[in-house]
C-alpha cells in the first residue's frame, strides 16, 4: 500500500542527489574529513562497513574522537602495525596517543567491559585511561539489563529481533522510564547504592519468577537474575566469564570503578565546548548504522539508539551549524547481521540459500576456517563461485561482536541513497573493494520496484518503513565488468585496476557524491584517498536514470 503511495512519481528528479544529500559537484577539498574542524563518520547500511579504519586514520590528525550512541553492541576491529585491537566501548581515537577520548551522554556504557578494554591497551599506552573521558550523563549498562535482554529475546521466540543480547534495549528502557543510573551518579557512591539495590529489585520482581512456557535457557536467566549471581548466567559450568555472585559483590565491584574512574568523569557538553571554542579539531564516530536506526531503519530489526546525523546533536550536546563534514561509509557489497528482510541477499547466516553463480578470474585463494565442518574455503582461477558464500569467507564477514556470520549480497544503491537523504553525507569511503576481486562480473542494484507494478521504479531515496512493503520490492540490477588483479597491496588511487576504478566511480555516479576513500584490506595503509570530482568521472559509467 505505501509503495503503491509513492508511485505518482514516475519521472526522476531533475536535480543531482548529490545536491539532495549535501555534497558538493566540485572539488572534493574538505569532503574527506582531513580540513574538517568537527567530521562525522556513520555507517550508511547496516552494520559492519569497516568505519574503525577510517576513523583511526581521520584521528591520527584530531585533538577529540567522541562516540554519541550506542554500547558494546558495536565493535571496531583495527589492524595497526600488524597488531588487533578490537573496540567495543572505547573510541577509535585511543591508538592515537595524543587524542582526547570522550564517551558521551548518547552511549550506555557496561564499566566491565570498558575495564577489560582499557587493560588490553595497557601495552599499547599505559596511561590509556588518562585520555578517556565519560559524561556525566551517560548511562550505566549492569549485567541485570544483560540477563533481561537474553530472556526478552527467547520470550519473542520465531519473532525474536536477533538482538547480540549485551543489554542495549533493556538500558535503554531504564533511560526512558527513568529508572536507569547515569555516571554522575558514581560521584555520589551512597545515593547510587540505594539506587541500583532498588533498580535490581525493580528487575527481579518483573522477569526474575519463572514463567510457564520458559525455555531452559530463559529459566536459567531468570534464576541468576533473582539470586543476582551474573557468573552462574555468563557461564553456568565454570562460572570464569566474569560477573558477580550477588548483589552485594555487585556494589563492592562498582565502588572500586567508581574510584578508578572519577577522574575521568566529567560534564561532556562542557567540555566539547571549551575544547571546540580551542580550536581543537574533532572526529566523531557512529555506532551501527542507518538501517539500524531507531526511527529510521528497518524497524523492529534496529537497535535502540539514534545511529543518524541527528543523533550525533542529542548523544553529545553539540548544535547541527557545528558540524562540517559528513561521511557515509559504504561497504562494497551489502551485509546484516540478524533477521528482517534484506532486499540484495545472496547468501544467510546458515550459508544454505541457493546463491548466485559466478565464474571466478582471480588469484587462487585458501582461507583456513576453524571449526568448519567443510574446511578450509578454497577458490580458484576458473571455478565457478557461490557469490554470496564467497563474500562470506574471503570478507571474514563474522561479527566483531557476536561472532555471528553475516548475511552477504550486492550492493544496494536504493538503500544507500536513502541514508544519505537522511544523513547528508558530504562524501563516501568504500571499504573491503578487494573482497570483490576474481568476480567476472558485478551486480549492482541501482533502484526498487514494486513486485506488483514491476514497470514503476519508486522515487530516488525512497525507502519502505514497513518491513511487509520492504518485502514487496524488487531490485534494477546493473553489471559491471570485474578484475581479476589481486589489489590488496595498492597504496594509490591511481595503481587500481580499471574495472575497480569504474566500479567505484559509477557507484559516485549513482549516488551523486564524491568517493573520497577506497578501503582494499584491512590494514590503515590499505586506505587509497580518491579526488575524482563528479563531473569528470572518465570510468566510461552510463548515465544517471
């Protein structure tokens, strides 16, 4: 019904989308962040772009790195110097020794993995906590919301959200219903004990007493929660994943964070301010991504939090007229983690969808895979492909959080352009191109139809609210010829292989924003800055619809 709303307009719009979305034709100076004095990295799809590399290489030149939203949902994997580091809570900006850090009032922060965090860096920087800072106003995330989202989530049954169950929504809820504990409240220890004895009843009383059609797993949650013993929970053999045993542990474990970190608390919107009116240039990172919005993604299969341009203003106190450069980062292919329609998808978590066939002209490639039952993933010059499985395997496309496999398909420039309507993204960073080497031929999809008037496309940026419409849709595919050199080890734009350089640039093209950036592995130097303006694109791109 609403798809059928929108298609009175058949004729496409006159003007760019580029102009639509916020960027500019010309030049592309600015638009890649490196002269931004306050730059925003989002997510453009649903997770999972790879947005750690370019905020690390953004922030190796910034004074700020903050992060607005979210909790230890999102997770960061950067590769600097050879070595990991996984982020979950901490911004991306702690591998630059000389950055400030602020986690703001938007995030929900669970102390003890922020902790372990912090300790894991203790090689790196043994004074890694002196340059990270909590607003007063973020809220604290307790194991107790942990165990209420593992049981919400087996409560929902075949209609469960897929949630990672690290307690996002249920903080979230206590934030709304303002019963949640916020970090200021840590400065004032004796009022925040009374607090969280009450908070924890408050949870025991409502999820705590079995129910009849509990699972075991829901079963053994609910018995953790009311004798509150967390490391029964997290790990009910050998109770070593970490936790408490009572609530009486619990408040001695928060007495000691709160002494370790009151230093670090601090009054954010203060803060942001004074070191802005400085001079100091700031980076901000987003969390998830825009189809994980609260408001704008794929509802109910989103997160709790506002992972859009908006939420960067309420998770830290800053005016919109502050901010100056946005950048959408779009993964080369699309991904998700979780349930809900996906209109590109080739291949899901079970890996037992049909997928697409395709003749693979690349290097021969082995990917070791621990524990697989079929071994080792193996392809080789001539081989046909599985599509979707091979974005899976050669993209390592498993959750830095989770652990999950991700569902993998093409590119989707529908959805794209819809989180750039909303985000008005000045440029884009195309992460993992080098997944997509030894494919002969790209698919990409350049528009929605409604699968009952497959003759109309719907308008440019339209996206369905309603995941019943969203299923409705079919995709316009266009295909690109593909490239068969191994691009891994370019350090320029200009080393690229012709058909990669195309394919980069007709996505530009499609989308009407400059390419700033071109991620070809997963180390920082695999980052290739793009200056091609949109009006010399020379990629041999049809023309726009």
């Amino acid at each position: 019904a609403v798809l059928a709303s929108v298609a009175w307009r058949l004729e496409p719009l006159t003007f760019g989308f580029g102009l639509l979305a916020g960027s500019s034709i010309g030049s592309l100076m600015g638009a890649d962040g490196s002269d931004s004095k306050f730059c925003v990295v989002l997510g453009a799809q649903w997770g999972d772009e790879g947005k750690g590399k370019l905020v690390d290489i953004l922030a190796q030149d910034v004074q700020l790195c903050a992060r607005f939203n979210g909790g230890a949902n999102a997770g960061h994997t950067l590769i600097v110097d050879g070595k990991r580091y996984a982020f979950h809570l901490l911004p991306c900006g702690m591998i630059n020794k000389s950055c400030k850090n602020l986690i703001g009032n938007g995030v929900v922060v669970h102390i003890p993995t922020l902790m372990k965090e912090l300790e894991d860096l203790k090689e790196f920087d043994p004074r890694a906590l002196e340059r990270v800072f909590i607003s007063t106003r973020a809220h604290v995330l307790f194991d107790s919301h942990q165990l209420i989202d593992g049981i919400l989530e087996a409560e929902q049954g075949t209609n469960s959200i897929g949630t990672t169950k690290r307690g996002i929504g249920p903080c979230y809820s206590a934030k709304a219903i303002r019963n949640g504990l916020r970090f200021g409240d840590l400065l004032h220890f004796e009022e925040f004990e009374r607090r969280l004895r009450e908070l924890i009843a408050w949870s025991q009383k409502r999820f705590g007493d079995p129910r009849d059609q509990d699972t075991q797993a829901q079963l053994v949650l609910r018995k953790a929660l009311k004798e509150y013993n967390t490391k029964h929970a997290f790990d009910p053999e050998a109770g070593a994943k970490g936790g408490v045993s009572n609530i009486d542990e619990e408040i001695a474990r928060y007495r000691k964070f709160a002494e370790i970190l009151r230093p670090q608390i601090v009054d954010s919107v203060t803060m942001i301010h004074e070191d802005m009116a400085r001079g100091y240039k700031v980076l901000v990172e987003g969390a998830n991504a825009a189809l994980l919005d609260i408001d704008f993604g794929t509802y109910p299969f989103v997160t709790s939090s506002s992972t859009t341009i908006g939420g960067v203003c309420c998770g830290l106190g800053v005016p919109p007229r502050k901010i100056d450069t946005v950048i959408g980062v779009v993964k080369a292919y699309t991904t998700r983690v979780g349930h809900g329609p996906f209109p590109t998808e080739l291949q899901n978590e079970a890996q037992d969808m049909e997928d697409h066939a395709e003749v693979y002209i690349g290097p021969d490639v082995t990917v070791q895979r621990r524990g697989h039952a079929s071994g080792p993933y193996e392809v080789t010059t001539g081989q046909k492909v599985k599509v979707g499985e091979m974005l899976q395997e050669l993209g390592r496309e498993y959750g830095t959080t989770t652990g999950r496999r991700r569902r993998c398909g093409w590119l989707d420039i529908a959805l794209v352009k819809y989180s750039a309507l909303v985000n008005g993204f000045d440029s884009v960073n195309i992460t993992k191109l080098d997944v997509l080497t030894g494919l002969k031929t790209i698919r990409v999809a350049i528009a929605y139809r409604n699968k009952q008037m497959t003759e109309v496309r719907l308008p440019r940026g339209y996206f369905p609210s309603h995941l019943e419409d969203l299923k409705d849709v079919v995709c316009e595919y266009e295909t690109l010829e593909g490239w068969s050199e191994d691009i891994s080890t370019c350090t320029t734009w200009e080393e690229l292989p012709t058909n990669a350089k195309k394919y980069c640039l007709r996505i530009q093209e499609l989308l009407g924003i400059p390419v700033s950036w071109v991620g070809v592995g997963p180390d920082r130097s695999s980052m290739l800055k793009v200056n091609v303006p949109l009006n010399q694109n020379d990629g041999g791109a049809q023309s726009l619809y």
